[in-house]
C-alpha cells in the first residue's frame, strides 16, 4: 500500500465481507467469524501511534471513512 488512501480503499472492500471458519482437531471443533467493521481500520493501520498528528487521537472512523 503506497498511502492511507489505498489502505483505506481496499479495507472498505472488506466491510461486506464476513468470514466463518470452523477449526477442528481431535473432536474438538473451534468455530470462528471475523467481520469488519469502519472504524477497526483506523487501529490496524497502526494511526494510533501517530504522534505528530494530534487532530487523529479520537477516532480515525470520523477522519478516514466519511
């Protein structure tokens, strides 16, 4: 990814995305779903250590996905 913008792009791609898995092992099965959500982006981008950029500290969802 070049910049926030791109990140940005290709993670709303994944907002109507849901994903369930079902992990199993010796009788024993682990059912697992993983869905996105806007306002995640922001901390798996990692902006939350930004520190030269104090107007992003609340929340990115408000900064990154109007």
């Amino acid at each position: 990814m070049h910049n926030v913008y791109d990140c940005v792009e290709a993670f709303e791609k994944l907002l109507d995305k849901e994903y369930h898995l079902v992990l199993g092992r010796k009788n024993t099965a682990v059912s697992l779903q993983i869905n996105f959500d806007k306002k995640e982006c922001f901390h798996l981008m990692g902006l939350q250590y930004l520190t030269d950029r104090p107007e992003l500290v609340r929340t990115g969802e408000k900064y990154l996905m109007q």
